[in-house]
C-alpha cells in the first residue's frame, strides 16, 4: 500500500508538547495572549454558534462536549469533571479539544487541553477583571488553591497589575504548594489560616474551589462593597461557591446566560434574575462596573468561544514551533468512494 | 522531568491500525460482531442516556458530535457530512471517536471511526433486516454504489443470506467500481443502468446516495409489495431520497425517533405521523413486519448507541491485537492539585 496522503493526517499536540509550548512562550505571556484572543472573540460573539455545553452526568461527576463555530472554524473540546478523582490521585478536570474546517468537516488539529484549560480560564477571569474590577486594584484574595490557583494568581499580575496573593485553603498543603510555585514569580505571596485573614485589604476574590455541592465558600458578611469577586469554582448543577445574599448585592456578569443559569451560582436565583452578558460590555453596548462602591461579580462557567479561541491561537503557533505530532486519523482513498479499496490494497 | 504516568495516555487507534484490525478479523466476520454487539446494546436501549446529535450546520455540510453513555462507559462520536468533498477529492464522511471512563471521565481510547462507521453503518443495516425483511429474500438493490457500498453488500450477505447484489449509479464509474470491488467475494453482482433494472426481482432495496437535496431516488410506482427498503443516505434535514408516497405505504421503523423526525426520510411527513422504535421490535415488545406483503422501511439516521457499541467492539480487542498507539494526551501531574509545578518541572 501506499503512505497515507496529507489528508489522512490531523496535527496533534501531545501534553509534552504543550509544556514545551507554553515553556517557550512563557506562561505569562502566553496567558496575556489568550486573554487578547479570548477579549477579541467576545466582540464578535454573535457571529459565532452557541449552545449550552452538552452534558452527561453521573453521581460522581460529569462529562462535558462544548462545540461552538465562528462560521469558517469549527472547535470542540471534551472535559470532564470529577471532584473525586483527586483522592484517587487523578486530575479533577481533564479535558482535550479539536479544530476542523467548516468547509470540508476535516480535522485541523487535535489538542490536549488539561493545561490549556488552566490558561484560558485565568486569562478570561483576569481579561474579565480588567474591565469590572475598582481602578487601581492591586491585591487578590484567592479562596481555595488547587490546580487553577497559581495560573489565576499569574494572569492577575499580568494582566491586571495585581501585586499581592492572599492564599488560603481549607487544606494547607494546597496553600503550601501554591505558595511555593509561586516563589520568584514577582508576587507578594501570603498565606493565610481563615477566608478572613486571605479577604483583608482585596479589592479582587477569586472563588476556585472543587467541591461538588452547594458550599458557602464566601458569607454575605465577609465581603465589604467596591470588590470584585471572580466565582470560578461554581460551574456544575448543584455546585456553588457563595452566599445567596451576596449575589442579590452584586453586579452579574456571565458569559452565556443559557448555560450559566444551569451552572453558574446564579443558579441559586430566578431564572429572571437580571444578568449582564461580558460580550456586551467588551463591545460597548452594556455598562460594566456602575460605581465603585458596586460588587461586581463575574459568575463564571467557562465557555466553548474561550476554548475555540485558545485552540486558534495554538494552531497558530503549531508551524513555527513544530510541537506536535501528525496523527493518521482520518482515511484517506485515492477515489474517495473506494473506502472499501483502501481497506482491500492495504492487505497488499 | 520524569515521564508521564501510565495515566496520561491514551491508545489511539489510527487508520492504519483500524485497517489491519479489520483484515485481522475479516470484513464479513467484524461485521457480523459488530451487527451482535449493536443488537445488544438495542436490547437494554432504556438504560443509555440518548440525545439527538449537536449539530453544527453551514451551507455545504454540517459537523456532528454523537454522544451517548450506559453510565459505565461514556463515548461520543465526531463525523462530518459533506457531499461536496468528493470533488475535492476528500471524503464525504469522516469520523473520529472516544471512549470515556464514566467513573474517572478519563478517556480510554480514541479511535479513526470512518472505517469503523461504514461497518457499523453496514452492520446496523443488516441485522435490522434479518427483523424486517421478507423471509427468504436473496436479491438486493443497491442504489447508490459510493463508499458505503460496498459494506452494506457484504454485510447483507454475511446477516440476511444475500446472495445477489444489482448495483446502479448515477455514476457508472461507482458501480464498476463497486463491482470490482465485490468479486469473487460469494456475492452475484449485476450491474444495472437504470434503477428500474437494479429493483428486477429484489426483496430488499438499499439507497445509500449522497446528494445533499431532497432527491428522489425512489418514487412510488417502482415499489411493489412486501419488499424491504434500508435508506440509509437521507439522514440530515433537507436530505431525502425516497418519494413521500412510498413512506405512507410502508411500515417505517427508525432508530430514535427524536433524531430521525429531523434528519430521516420523515421529515417529510407529519411530526405525529406513526413510527415503530426498532429497540422495542428487538426486545419483543413491538411488532415488526406484519404479513408478507407489507412494505418495510428503515428509515435510517445512525445513532450515538451504534457507534458506541462499535467502540467498545474494538476496544475489546485491543489488548490482544496491540493494534493501537499510546498517545500522551492527559496531564497527569504527581500531585492531581500541582498542575503548574509539573508545567515547571517540565523546564528542569
């Protein structure tokens, strides 16, 4: 038989290549490029396809295929969550996504996205913070310090300017291995032993928690007016992060109002609860922040654009870095309907 | 940095190896398997969590995710469809699959699925006819001699005791290329110039073309009696090949009815108009074919549970054949919380 064409062949990035990819780059670099993708695809959002993320569950966890198109690209990525995965020493999230050509339907490239979930998720929030959060913000709360911890904590500083990380967890070893990676990185890093202590003096509260229930990371008491509460950890039907109350107080910000209903923590409110969607504000249709005394919340949830912007910008890069490998996934005959052939000539 | 753990990757069965495993196994034999593996699956239909495909449409095909689960193992299919790739010289249909631990939502394999689709799509075809054809029937038509051809042929023969084949195409290139294809494969192959000739003495039609348009390949007065008909090219919205007449005369059994009132043959009719699910035919619950004289009709769509048993068919195998690739696709740090200290590490 013959090679496989160039058709039959679909670039993947292996998670090696990925380290290496965001080795190179740098990762806050790459994070503060993701956010400018991610921030340009916001203002044409109604160009794209939308639908809710497609959701399988279990009673342990969930998994999730989040498709969306810009008209001429088509990206998905499959993700998973499993909040208890993590005592059987497995990642709580894992995730891989996929370009194609709208024109022929032909994958373009196949990518891990475990890591390059972590980035464009913190890129969002911070690209979010940037337009929500009061001026001259330069401390960070951050509640719950797993694996998203130290790429929200990087995303901050670069791109919001923010200057001090105050760390806490109800475990404090996750404090403690946050801290650490964080060591050299140009953060005043601080760990703390109770949600208060970490609140003191934070104009902005990332949430980032993993638990699977409808936990009150946050009470209504704890948070004072003019901050910023980024709510990552809420993302899933029946887990939630905060207080009720402190949502009636806030400002809302989603990304899609259809799927954060059923997984942000607004999930808590009327489904008529007033929300304000980001793309809007990014493109100038609808206010931010009102004032600074207002707590503006970003209830987020992840969405496919973001994927589908991440994916773009790494196929971009995947030429000149050469960090990936060519897959021989899709069959390819000599006649396209001789399917049956190619099978036949490759028993000679 | 030390190298990733046994969980970080994932067997990949690329389209060389699905190949070899097919000439492994034998066409005929894989899809007599996969037509059991399938007809099981149908039986404990209820327990399957079922969703009709998302799909992403443009003008000139559409990009499908096909996911489906039976709560211990999770899997989903990506297929494109678009009839202008031949042009291009590409497939019309590609696909790709994985399958996914529900427990964990680690995946556990990835797999080329336009092979595997074409059999699958055969073998569903098949066994559904060994329930609805006429007793007896030895003669097919097959109209539309494109990659699917030749599949549906040899599993015809292989399930239902075909034993000959007329073949016709708009294109006579396709059916002399079905019909070598086919020889000296057990099967007598006739190939016709009209479709009127290819139907001489058939019990059972197949019409497998690939027009995106509501076609008609079969009108009325070219159906006689107590035939059987596999339609198994109108399967998008816009995408038809029987005239509607022959529909209000048959007997038509679907896959999921959700999915099929869409994309089947009757979207041309009334959303209420009477189908039979081919689960309850299998698990004795519905009736099939009535009397000899009725006119069966698979209005075939494909769905997620169909390729799902295929998946798990060839995953089955895979340890014995070592026909597959380890890919290194999920981030698998020492500690599952220290995702960016492995993303370090990787630097050392």
């Amino acid at each position: 038989m013959s090679a496989p064409s160039r058709n039959a062949y679909v670039p993947f990035v292996s998670v090696d290549n990925m380290m290496k990819l965001v080795l190179h780059i740098g990762i806050e670099r790459m994070m503060a490029d993701l956010a400018a993708e991610i921030e340009a695809d916001f203002r044409r959002w109604p160009l794209f396809d939308k639908t809710p993320r497609v959701a399988s569950h279990s009673d342990i966890g969930v998994i999730e295929l989040m498709p969306t198109s810009d008209g001429e690209t088509y990206g998905f990525k499959y993700v998973n969550g499993h909040p208890s995965n993590m005592k059987k020493g497995l990642q709580t999230v894992t995730a891989f996504g996929l370009l194609a050509d709208v024109a022929t339907g032909y994958p373009l490239m196949l990518s891990e996205m475990t890591i390059l979930t972590a980035l464009r998720t913190a890129a969002t929030s911070a690209m979010v913070a940037k337009w929500l959060a009061p001026r001259g913000a330069t401390t960070m709360a951050m509640i719950g310090n797993g694996a998203q911890a130290e790429f929200q904590a990087l995303a901050f500083k670069e791109i919001c300017a923010i200057r001090e990380i105050r760390l806490y967890d109800i475990d404090p070893a996750a404090t403690a291995k946050c801290a650490r990676n964080l060591t050299g990185r140009g953060l005043n890093v601080v760990s703390c032993t109770t949600p208060e202590e970490a609140l003191l003096g934070a104009q902005i509260i990332t949430t980032c928690t993993a638990d699977k229930q409808n936990a009150t990371i946050l009470t209504d008491n704890m948070v004072g007016s003019g901050v910023h509460i980024n709510a990552v950890g809420g993302d899933c039907p029946g887990k939630t992060e905060l207080h009720r109350d402190i949502l009636l107080r806030s400002g809302i910000f989603v990304e899609y109002p259809p799927q954060t209903r059923i997984e942000g923590e607004i999930q808590q409110l009327a489904p008529d609860h007033p929300v304000t969607e980001l793309w809007q504000v990014i493109s100038g249709t609808a206010t931010g922040r009102q004032d600074a005394r207002q707590i503006t919340l970003f209830d987020s949830v992840g969405f496919a654009i973001e994927d589908f912007s991440a994916l773009r910008y790494v196929h971009g890069r995947l030429q000149a870095s050469g960090l990936y490998l060519d897959l021989d996934m899709i069959a390819d005959p000599d006649d396209p309907r001789d399917l049956f052939g190619m099978i036949l000539r490759a028993a000679a």
